[in-house]
C-alpha cells in the first residue's frame, strides 16, 4: 500500500473544541489521536502516540525537541501549535526536518488588548486588594475615608486632563490598547519600540491624528520610565530584552505610575518589581506573565509579587476569551490538516529567519 | 458680640485631605472640628461636636437625620456631602429647616465609567477565580486546555464582528461607559430608560454616528434582558427601580451574557442572581453595589454572590480613584465653606423637586 494512500494519522494533545475537532474527525481518511483530559498531556501518551504521525497538534505546555520529532519518524511534516509564541518548540530541530510549523499570531489581538486595558484598571484601581477584602469579610467595617484603597486614576478628566502612556514594545497588540486608551481622555503617547524595529514617523503622524492625542513619541527607555502614567509591557521575550525593566529602569519611576506586564516574564526582574512595589517607587502592577512562570515549580503562592497586595497577578490567560480561542482552534486545525494534505499552511512560522 | 462676627464651626466627619482641609483651616475665621481617624466618624463625637455648628462635612456613611439637626441646633446653615448619593440625608427634615445641601454629582462620571469598564472585563475574564487561583498557588498546576477560564470576549474580532451592550439607565456615566466600549468595537447599543426619562432621537442619531454603531435603540425592559451580551446597570435606586432586575428578568438573558452594577444595589434582587449565576442562565457578573450593603451586617464573606465563583464583588469603590476624590472633596470644602459664608453653593442639591 502506497503511503498517500494510508490514513495519516494526527496525534493532538489537546482537544480543540467540537468545532475544530470536527475539521478533522469529519474529514473520513485521517486517524485523529487525541488527549481528552482536561489537564496538561503526559509525555508518556505523547512518546506512545506519535510513532508515525503525520502531524502534531500542540499548544505551549508541549516541549517539541529532538526526543519528540525522532520518536515520530519521518512522515511528520507539520506541528501545529496553538499560540502566539514557539518558545516550546526547537527551530533547529524542526528545520532541520524541514517540518512545517503552524501558528496563530494574529488572532489574540484584540483578547490580549482587553486583557491589558483589564490589568491597568485592575492594578491603577485596586482591584485585587478589594476583591480580597471582600472575599475576607471586610466590606462591613470598610473605614470608607475619601481616600481608603484609592490608587491613581485611568481616565482622565477636566481636573486632571492629561495621561502619558508609555509602551514597551509597540506592535500590533500595543496599537490596539492605544486604541482603548483614546477612549479613557489619554492625551500623550510614548513608546520605545522594540530592539531592532524602526522608527515610524509618518505611522505615528497618523495614529496621533486618529486618537486627538497632544504627543506621540519613540523615547530612550528613561524617558519611557520616567514620564510613564501607565507603562504598557508588550514586547517578545528572548535575550533582547531580558530584564529591561530591572532595578534602574524602575527607580526612574514615578511613585503614581503603574506597569502592565503583557509581553514576557522575562523582560521583567521579579525581585526588582517587588522592592519597587513593597518600598513605593511604583503604585502598582498588573501582570499576565513572570518571568518564573516556566521554570521547575512555577509561579507559586510564595512568590514576592504573588504576596504583594498591590500586584495583580494573572496566570498568562491574556488570549483566553471564548471567540479568540475558538477562532485560534479553528486555525490550529486548518494548519495541521493543510500540512498533512501537503497544501498550504494558512499561517505557517518562517523559521528561516530565527534559525 | 454679633452671630456674624463670631467664628462659624465647621464640623468635619471626613478628613478631606491636605488641599481641601486648608481651603477651611486658613480661612482664618472659622473654627474648624475635624474628626481624623481612618474609620467611619463615631455618632457620639458627631453628637458631641455638632451643637452650635454652621456647617456639617459628611460622606455617605453618617446619618443626617433629625436628632443631628436638632442637636446642631438654629446655626445650622449647610450640609456639605462628599458624594453622589443623598439616601443618608433626610431630605424632608433639610427642607423644614431651610438647610442648603451640597453634594458632589458630577465630578465622578469618569472614574465610574473605569470601573464599569473594569467589572465588565474582570466579569468576562474570569479574573476574579484566576486571581484567586493564583493566590492560592494553582499556578504550576492549571490545566491550560484551550477553554479553561474561558469566558465571552468584551471586544469584536473579524471571526466575530458584533456584541450588543445594554443599559439599564442611560445618563452620564453610561455615556462615557459608552464612549470607552466603542473603541473596544461594540456595534449595537441598546437601553432602558430610568423611569420618568424621556427617549432623545436626535442625541441617539448623535451617538450613533460618533461612535460608529449599526443601532442605537430605547428598548423595553424583556427586550434588554434578551438582547444583552454585556448589561450596565447605571440607574438611581429607590422604589421605582427596586428588582428590576428579578428572576422573571434573569430568566430572559443570554447564558454568555455578563452583568455589571455600578448603580444602586437595590435594582438586583441578590438572591435572583446568585441563582442565575449558580444556574448558568448567564455567564458571569460584577459588582460595585449589591442592596444589602446598607443593611444592618453589610455584605458579608457568606453572602451568596461573594461565593459565587463567577461574580466579582467590589466594596463600592466606583468613585475611589485619586484625581476624582481630591476633586470631590475639594468641591465639598467650597460647597461647605459657601454656606457658612453665606454665599451661593457651587454645586446645591435642588431637594424642592424630591421632597
């Protein structure tokens, strides 16, 4: 039996969803494996599954390396990951192999946004304190004092008309929250794009005209932390921009500002941010990502921004809104059936360009 | 020596901070009573303090009844509230007396609009269960499948292109709460009117047009509650609003919708919802006021919407953000300091028309 005639098989370690599933299921000459549990897939079902597969759905909790593509053989031709980021997956590998990857890059935009414009608030307003004392019995013996709980305000107003937001990182997503923050009265924009990206001068011409905004500049990273309101942290990961916002970066703050954390754990030094937040060189911070996050043992309940009541901490679910993740599932699918049936992926990683 | 010429008192039941206490202390010739502690004024010292009194600084959490104004006795020329709300004023008992009120409408329109905004996300987002989650150290050990903690996404995306928000009241606040959901994407808005409040055509044409909506309707109360993906309650309280929404109401949304209640607690009947809520006749909710917040014991931990895992219960901090409460208490110090003085009242609550 020639080998386009078999039945390729798909091994997804996780369950996207019926409609996404049924892109695949219903396509009548695959063999669809899937891990239907509702927690991380063992790398023992994994290892058992893929001899022979075809294709590899996965998403960030999947370590794709050399172990992985070896016990598959050589009829894998695509991985498919549902996520913004590859951190998991080994391109020298995978290039390698000239293994096809699938991706979703663009979709979380807007879910990712409102997440951010969610953890300003949350972090500017208090929020995590006071849902915790709520929760703890304390709203009847609030002292309500006019200024109990309160932290520096968002939006502006006639009294205080103006705001500086600044963006570490100044990408689709950041465009997007600018766009809310118009919204809000915010009057100044700063960004200091990321390393490597160019300056976008008339780009900004015309963002500073469709958002009535006073100022729109690319800045050096002190003046970015030293004018920021709120500093919005939308940046990848990666050595670049490891610890950007270290210990320096944050006494150049302003004691009313707040930082948002969206982009990677990483460019962030933890134990920098709880000093910063714990001796009140910040107000306070909301965060999506730590930079711990990956490592043994994670995030835990210990953890100094974790115990800082002005920190909200959030477990990285910056995509995870009902129609992104169904529409990211749906492309997950479409990915690795394209790469099964040789056509082409609908969003496919160069990695040509990183390997 | 004439009552003119002698120091008018000033009791204080509120600290208003450093900017608006110093309008009073340095007028010069006024005696100014100023209870400090960060906890609610005690009746006694207010009873204690208050005889001979020209003008009376309150906030929500002290009752100006009869026994305050009698015992202030015939000096008494102003009430000065550091606030929206006037349910802790006996109005009828003002009235009789001619006692002007002075009290702090509009100022927080804007930092209400952010909470508003910041429920509706914290609601959708799942953010109060993760932020407990994260606290209670499930971190390392979340599922992250594609649905986990997933709930309806606040912004249009291309693969899912219209929400319709609703208002149950659709005065100021909901204006700028409209304003900020616009540049989230929102396509159709719909309202109930408060009672009594007239339908404006040429302002919704308005409102339309500038935000760029598909529909802009004053819909009845079973068509609200139907249509709904995101319902804002923004409506005064008393018995022409008291459970609106009931169950009946409920019953009618959507099970992806959210509610959020920045208005008046007494609008939600408490039990109804918790019932919705544990039922799943709608998604999720957030919450600034819940009705038995005024009631003798408050809200407490055991009360069944701050157990309700899907409902974020916030202390009526609508209004508690910096710029907006040194703005409120600075109009406050002008409101009380004008009517010891004599003169106009910058901001007066107009009681003719309510009592």
């Amino acid at each position: 039996m020639e080998r386009t005639t078999s039945r390729s098989k798909i091994v997804c370690c996780r369950d996207l969803g019926p409609t996404a599933m049924a892109l695949l299921t219903e396509h009548g000459n695959l063999e669809v494996v899937v891990w239907t549990e509702d927690r991380r897939c063992d790398r023992g079902w994994i290892l058992e599954n893929i001899p022979g597969a075809t294709g590899l759905v996965v998403s960030t909790t999947e370590i794709v390396n050399r172990e992985l593509v070896d016990t598959a053989g050589p009829n894998l031709r695509v991985v498919s990951t549902t996520s913004i980021g590859y951190e998991h997956i080994d391109l020298e590998v995978i290039a390698a192999r000239k293994i096809q990857v699938g991706y979703t890059p663009d979709i979380p935009t807007e879910a990712v946004a409102d997440s951010a414009i969610m953890l300003a608030l949350m972090a500017t307003r208090a929020a995590g304190q006071s849902y915790s004392l709520v929760k703890n019995n304390g709203w009847p013996t609030l002292s309500r004092s006019p200024f109990a709980l309160c932290g520096p305000q968002l939006s502006t107003t006639p009294f205080s008309p103006t705001r500086t937001i600044g963006f570490l990182g100044f990408g689709r997503i950041a465009h997007a929250v600018l766009t809310r923050l118009a919204a809000f009265g915010i009057t100044h924009c700063i960004y200091t794009p990321r390393p490597g990206a160019a300056v976008q001068t008339a780009r900004d011409a015309q963002l500073k005209d469709k958002h009535n905004l006073q100022e729109i500049a690319s800045v050096d990273l002190s003046t970015l932390a030293g004018r920021s309101d709120v500093l919005f942290i939308l940046t990848p990961g990666g050595s670049a921009t490891h610890h950007l916002v270290n210990s320096a970066f944050l006494r150049q703050m302003k004691p009313t500002s707040v930082l948002v954390n969206n982009g990677r754990g990483s460019v962030v030094d933890s134990i920098a941010l709880a000093q910063a937040l714990s001796e009140g060189w910040i107000w306070g911070a909301g965060l999506d990502v730590v930079e711990e996050e990956g490592a043994p043992g994670g995030v835990t309940s210990a953890h100094p921004l974790v115990s800082e009541p002005r920190c909200v901490v959030l477990p990285h679910l910056g995509s995870v809104a009902l129609e992104t993740r169904e529409e990211m599932a749906w492309l997950t699918a479409r990915n690795v059936l394209a790469g099964v049936l040789g056509e082409e992926l609908p969003v496919a990683l160069d990695y040509s360009a990183i390997v």
